[in-house]
C-alpha cells in the first residue's frame, strides 16, 4: 500500500509539507492540469501559460530527484477534468491507502477537498502550507479581541519575531517604516533596467500552443512570454532585481510611466505565490544587499514589508474572516463592470494604460491595480464579485487568498474599515502626481467640471456625497467632508450632473 500526494499548481517546492512526508520509494505524486481549476474563471492567456509550463518543468525537478511523479497535461485522454475525479483515478491504479496534499490557498478548494475521505473511503491529510512565515494560529491569536486589524501592527510583531531589520531589539535606524520616502514621482529620461526575460523552450513553447487552441476566447496576449518557470530562472529574478532595481525599488515604487510596466519592480510575486522562490530568500537577499551597502534602507524595509508585512496580513486576514468575508458589501455597490476593463476604446489615457498593460502582460504593479484601475472601480460603485473575479482573472500572482483581501478590503472598502481605516479614493490629481498618463490623456486633469474635465475628479466628489451617510462617520475622512461644505453649491451640483451623465455613457457602453 503506498500514498499519493497530490501537488497543486502553486505548491512548487520541494520543501512542501506535503511532499516532505511521502516515500520515494513506494509513494507516488499526483500533478494535474485539470479543467475545472484552469476555467472555473476565465484566466488571463498568460497566467494559464505560466503555470502549466511551471508546473510542467517542476514535475521534472521532481523525477529527477527521484520522486514518482504522474503528471496529467490539461490535453491528455486520461485527463479526467477535476482534481477528484484524477485522485480517484490515480487510487485505483496504484492502491492507494492515502491521500496527502498540502492546504491549498483558496476557501472553495480547501472545503472541496475536506469531502474527498468520504468519496475515497481513505485518509486525506491536508498538511500546513508552509510557504508563509506566520502560521494561521498566529494570525488568529494576533488577531482575536482586537478592534482594528491593521497590518503595521501585524508586521511590527513579524520584524520582530523573525529578526529582520532589528537591532536590539528596535528597528533598524530607528522606524519601522519609511513609506514617506518611497513616494517620489518619477523624474524625466530616468534609466529603468530592463526586466528579466527567459528564452522560451520546447516545453513552454508546448504549453504555449495548448493555451493558444484551448482558451482562445480567454483574455489576454501570449506574445512575448518570457517569464521564469523554473526555480534556477526565479533564482535569477531575485538576484538581478536585488542588483539593479533594489536600489531605486523604494524611491520610485508608487510611480507610473506610461510604455514602463516594470519599473523598478522585483516582479518575484510571480514566483514566491507559485513556490519557486521562498519568502525567507527573498528578503534574506534583501536585507544583505542593505548590509552590504548596495541598497539603502527605505528600498529594503519597503520591500520586506510587501513580504513579511502585506503579504503574510492579507493571506492571515483571509482565512481568519472566510467564508463570510467574499459576502461584504458595505458601499452596497452595484455597477456592471465596464467594458474598457477587457479592452474597449475610453478617453481616460491612465486606465487605458493600466488595461493594456495587464492584458499584455498578466501584470500590473500595486499602484495602478490600487490607485488607478482599483479607485476607479471604488468611484463608480462597481459590483465587489465582477471587480474581484476580474482581479482574479487578469493577473498571473492572482490567487483567492491575497487577491480578496486586497480588492475587497483595500480597494473596495466593502468590509467597511475591517483592512482599511478608510477608503483609498482619490481625484485625478493624485494620478497626476505619481505618472505622466495625464499629460497624453483627452481630459484635463485640470478640469473639475464640464466635458474636458477628467472623470476621476467629479466622481471622486460624487461618490464622497453619495456615502457621506456611513464615510462622512469615519474620523480620518472628516477634513474632507470639511471641504466639501464648504464648496459653492453650484459647483457640487455641477459634479453631480457630469458624474450622472458619466455613469449614463457607461451604461450604454459609450466611449468615455
């Protein structure tokens, strides 16, 4: 009698608990690229790209460590469409006594796979996902008989339990962030290293051709695939961000500039939610590069925060508040999402950015999701489930367990200040500030009303008036409900009607 693990396509890691329990001598590991997980939304071209190829090539890592490995391609005759159903194959070929498989990272599987003993008339362990550096218990203790939930507190408590950036037990220069120096607008002719890129081989240009006859109504470009799918190509990912983007990562990490998707980015989220990099090495590297004098600390802590601090929150907050966090609407928004999120024509160059970047590339970083596509979607009032199913859809790290937290909580504020202390709206000048998208756009971002105005500038008041029930409540937003009494009535009345006449052309699918 042997055991079968079975190994999900974001649990590439040799270290997975999972896999640390099995026999390779008489035990078997299960990979599948089954239907119903690569369709059960519509993912981006390139995301389905990236994790098969990714999981094509780990399969290999695994037989040559000597491990048995079945591996199922989504086009194979014995595929059987669904995890269950190619467990209950693999059982019954091998005689299997047990089933093992690391947790998975979203709520819907996780419950699914709680059901197979009883399918199976066999053990299914699930074993603790050991990719993060907090387990779900540590979070819970944080977390329980607190009034607020924010995540500085959280990751002042991680620095210190796992030592990074501490000196005596204080933090490194004296603070725990340094976020008001990772604010800067990019400068003109500034030189942005080039991102990391991997010739394709036999087995990705394989994939590549099955995603190209599988999910062709699916969206998103394939053209120019380059990313890493290997662990040696993650590892040199990491390396070259720490050398040549590490250094500027914090000064310019909230800029935008049009035709520069990358940036000085580390792009490893890719790679650490798939297991091909650990978060430990990411930001071991990290804080050397600090040691060592080749990066300065308010680049380093800004990236350990994404890690130790963001990271390690949303994936705690998640299963601490599922199932009934995804129900949330606070806003009680309801607006269809628009068009112009897959591609449709629109006026307002920054989305018109955002969207295309993303649909070349399953990528976009924090800041346009946040603070262009994401307030957009906050101002209009757009439905929660269509925004985060196009989150979950359009980008290759998407994954439940960070994508939810993220759009719901930070971005649509439907929890009501469960993540958030308030709402992440901002005018068009806030845009403005942090990219060039305004300077080729059709509106002016000068313009607060009339048709030459930019349309995040009355909505941003629009949707101030039309929750002022419930936001104008909120503590931190009192000195801008301040200055919306103190505006001359004509002109709000004004940024009513263009925001009326905005959301009319939206729903006629109208170019805006």
């Amino acid at each position: 009698m042997s055991k079968l693990c079975l190994v999900l396509g974001d649990q590439l890691s040799l270290d997975m608990s999972s896999i640390q329990s099995i026999d390779k001598q008489k035990d078997r590991i299960l990979m599948a690229e089954v239907k119903q997980e690569a369709t059960y939304v519509k993912h981006h071209k390139k995301k389905i790209a990236f994790i098969f190829s990714a999981m094509r090539h780990f399969a290999q890592q695994l037989d040559a460590n000597g491990y048995q490995v079945d591996y199922i391609k989504y086009d194979d005759a014995e595929n059987a469409g669904s995890l269950l159903e190619q467990v209950k194959k693999a059982c019954r070929q091998h005689d299997i006594s047990e089933v093992t498989v690391a947790q998975p990272g979203e709520y819907r599987l996780l419950e699914d796979i709680k059901q197979w003993e009883e399918e199976l008339n066999i053990p299914v362990k699930i074993t603790p996902d050991n990719r993060f550096m907090a387990e779900q218990s540590f979070f819970h203790d944080w977390a329980e008989g607190r009034k607020q939930l924010r995540m500085e507190y959280f990751y002042r408590e991680m620095r210190k339990k796992h030592n990074y950036l501490m000196e005596s037990g204080q933090p490194t220069g004296g603070k725990w962030n340094y976020d008001n120096q990772n604010r800067e607008k990019a400068p003109k002719n500034l030189d942005i290293p080039s991102p990391t890129v991997f010739e394709r081989d036999d087995i990705t240009n394989e994939v590549i051709a099955l995603v190209k006859d599988s999910f062709s109504e699916h969206f998103g470009d394939l053209d120019d695939f380059h990313y890493a799918v290997t662990r040696k190509q993650a590892l040199v990912v990491l390396e070259e961000f720490i050398e040549h983007r590490l250094p500027k990562f914090g000064q310019y990490q909230d800029a935008m500039i049009e035709g520069e998707p990358w940036m000085y980015h580390s792009h490893v989220s890719f790679y650490i939610n798939t297991g091909l990099l650990s978060p430990q090495e990411c930001m071991d590297a990290a804080e050397q590069a600090y040691a060592s004098g080749q990066a300065p600390l308010n680049s380093v802590e800004g990236f350990i925060r994404q890690i130790l601090g963001w990271r390690e929150y949303v994936r705690g907050f998640y299963w601490y508040l599922m199932p009934d966090y995804k129900e949330k609407n606070y806003l009680s928004a309801s607006r269809a999402l628009p068009d112009l999120y897959w591609g449709a024509e629109t006026k307002m160059n920054c989305l018109k950015q955002c969207v295309k970047e993303t649909k070349e590339n399953a990528y976009a970083h924090h800041i346009q999701r946040l603070m262009v596509l994401g307030n957009f979607a906050l101002l209009a009032g757009l439905d929660p489930d269509q925004v985060n199913e196009w989150y979950l859809i359009v980008y290759a790290d998407a994954y439940e367990w960070v994508e939810l937290p993220n759009v719901s909580g930070m971005i649509l504020f439907t929890d009501g200040g469960l993540l958030a202390s308030k709402p992440y709206a901002a005018s068009g000048a806030y845009i403005n500030k942090m990219s060039d998208y305004c300077r080729n756009c059709e509106y002016s971002v000068k313009e607060k009303t009339g048709h030459q105005a930019c349309p995040f500038n009355y909505l941003y008041w629009d949707f101030l008036i039309r929750h002022q029930d419930v936001l104008g409540k909120n503590p931190r937003m009192g000195m801008i409900y301040n200055t919306l009494k103190k505006m001359d009535e004509t002109k709000v009345s004004h940024m009513q009607q263009d925001a009326e006449a905005f959301f009319e052309k939206l729903a006629n699918n109208e170019k805006v």
